[in-house]
C-alpha cells in the first residue's frame, strides 16, 4: 500500500499532535523545555493552566490549508 502526500503529511500531524499534547506533561518532569526557542515551543503559563502550542506547526497547518484550496480549484 502507497500512501500518498496528503495522507503523510496527516500522519505527521497527528504525531505532531500528540508530541504537543504531551508537551505539559512533560514539562511538569522536565522544566527546562521552556528554554526552547518560542517559534519551536511556546508556553503560556498562568496559575494551574499550561498551554503549549509550536508556531511553526500552527504555520504549516495554515499553508497545507491553502495549497489545498488552491489545487481543488485550480
């Protein structure tokens, strides 16, 4: 079976995805990933919230979107 672009590049997110859902638990083991550049991993912390997001897969989702758009009308 050959996956195809689209469909690596969803398995991609989806590990991306977990790797950042477990970012907070982790950071509770192991403070010092918050010395990692912000456009790598940002951390929001406030009180007993920790909200953990990387800018360039934020970026990378956004321009899949538009070349997707772009190709299903072209």
């Amino acid at each position: 079976m050959e996956l195809t672009f689209y469909q690596m590049l969803g398995i991609l997110f989806l590990i991306l995805g977990l790797l950042f859902l477990a970012a907070p638990m982790l950071l509770r083991v192991a403070p010092s990933l918050e010395n990692a550049p912000w456009y790598i991993l940002y951390v929001y912390r406030r009180d007993d919230f920790v909200f953990v997001t990387s800018p360039i897969l934020i970026i990378i989702s956004v321009a899949s979107l538009i070349v997707n758009l772009i190709i299903k009308r072209g």
